[in-house]
C-alpha cells in the first residue's frame, strides 16, 4: 500500500477493481501493515520490474498470434510484473489492526514512525 492509497500489486490487479467498480462490486485488499510504504506511485512505469516479453507472445495454446513479433519494428511487448490500482476504486483494505479505508494509510505510518521513535 502506497502513502496515497494506491496498490502496487500483480499485474492484471486493476483490471480485476476496475471491472468490479464497473459492476458495483465492493474491492478488498489483504495486506499487513508493515507492507505500507511512504512512497506514492500514480502509475506502473516509474518503479517496475519487467519480465521476459516472449512469454507474452507464447500462450501455450495451438494459436500463435505475436508468433515473430520481433520482426515487426513498430511492436514493441512490454511484460510488467505489477500495476498501481487507484485509492478511488479500493472498497477497503484489510489488516491485522481490522478493515481500513485506502485514505487511512497515511495515518497508519504516521503511528508506525512515532512508535519507532520512542523506542
């Protein structure tokens, strides 16, 4: 969980909220608060890691769409192992310390820090 709400999570993540927002659909989200983070990310490029894009093109089925996709100069496959899912579309986000809405993560690491400081 981002400072902003946002969630960096596998790839395909926003997806799944959009199309749950789409179908009026509550969002939950798992995560242990020591997985907060003071940075905030609005998309999925700034911070990322990328996968082999091969795998993109080689589904396992008899059908072989991109089969030579590097021979086309203008495709270009990109494997992102992650997406940011914006703080609008979590519904709430579950912890160890209960049910929190998404704009509550700010006030989670601000009782962390102070806590840390004391000790």
């Amino acid at each position: 969980m981002m400072q902003n709400g946002s969630v960096l999570s596998r790839a395909g993540t926003s997806m799944v909220a959009m199309m749950a927002q789409q179908y009026n659909k509550p969002v939950l989200v798992a995560c242990e608060t020591y997985k907060f983070t003071e940075r905030a990310l609005l998309d999925s490029f700034c911070y990322n890691s990328l996968g082999n894009p091969d795998d993109l093109a080689h589904t396992g089925s008899n059908v072989e769409t991109l089969k030579g996709w590097r021979e086309v100069p203008a495709l270009k496959l990109l494997n992102l192992h992650y997406d940011v899912t914006p703080r609008e579309m979590v519904t709430v986000v579950v912890t160890e310390r209960g049910f929190l809405p998404a704009s509550s993560v700010p006030v989670v690491i601000r009782e962390y820090r102070n806590v840390e400081g004391m000790m």
